[in-house]
C-alpha cells in the first residue's frame, strides 16, 4: 500500500483493515507525509510557517469535510494512530517533510509502529514542506522517490521469496 496526504490516511487504514480482517497480505505501507489523527493539537499543527504548502487549518477543513461526525475521528479507521495496537502490520516506510502540519503525527505514528514490533523506517526530509515529492526536480525529492522505489522493490523482492515453488 501507498498513500501521500490523506490516501497515507487510507493506506495506513487499509492495513489495519487488513490486519484485522485476515486479509489480503500486505508486503509493505508506505506513508508519505501521511494524516494519521483527527487532532491538531501537536506542535507542527501550531505552525510550521505561512508560505507552506499546507496549512493546519487546512487540514481541520478536510477532516470536517471527510468524517460524517465529529466523533467519528475517534475511530482507528480514521484516524489509524489510536488503534489498540499496531502490531502485526506490514513494514512500513514513512516519509515526513519538515515544514508540514502533519509532521508531528507521521513521526508520532511511526514511533507507535517501532513500539509495537513493526519493522519502520521514517525518514524527515528537513526543509522540506507537504506535496515535496512531487516537485521532481528537487534532490530530496529525488531521494525520497528512490527510498520509496527501495521500499516497494524490497518488497516485492521478500515477496518473491517467500512464494511458494510451482
């Protein structure tokens, strides 16, 4: 699973699901400056500077807009950081921008996977602001590109070798 922004929301979400459900397998999430928590009390929702590309309250407007009920934030398959527990969910590979109101949640969410066993790697790309990956021709958007590509070959690499011979 990939998601950037909010379908990070939907690919951390679907794993859960998945999880909980018995299926599919999944080899891998990958969440890119993803939205885990209906809450903008963390320090990067207090301001990471006005000339970012996303603002927090940008952010509290697409939650209203997405959850029919306020209390349905409270809900794990919304907001994928307050589930009991996170463990027995795929790899995961964060990519968290520096200058992004959801910073602090993406970097809260991939602590919470470490805490409970899930193998995770989180990269902050400092100086970097929400949608970063998009603008190609900067080289930590490059980079980022090329861990992501890492994440999803390495996948489907122990994918491969746990299949079994036909």
């Amino acid at each position: 699973m990939v998601g950037a922004s909010a379908c990070g929301n939907l690919a951390a979400v679907v794993a859960l699901m998945a999880r909980d459900r018995g299926g599919p397998a999944l080899a891998v999430q990958v969440l890119i400056y993803p939205v885990i928590d209906f809450s903008f009390d963390t320090p990067s929702h207090g301001g990471t500077g006005e000339a970012n590309v996303l603002q927090s309250d940008e952010v509290r407007y697409y939650w209203y807009e997405y959850l029919g009920d306020e209390a349905d934030g409270a809900n794990p398959y919304a907001s994928p950081i307050r589930a009991e527990s996170l463990a027995s969910l795929p790899p995961a590979r964060l990519v968290i921008a520096e200058y992004d109101p959801l910073r602090d949640e993406g970097e809260a969410y991939a602590a919470r996977l470490v805490a409970d066993g899930v193998p995770t790697v989180a990269t902050r790309y400092d100086g970097m602001m929400h949608s970063f990956v998009t603008f190609t021709s900067l080289t930590d958007a490059q980079r980022a590109l090329a861990e992501i590509g890492d994440a999803l070959r390495d996948a489907l690499h122990a994918d491969a070798q746990q299949a079994p011979a036909s």
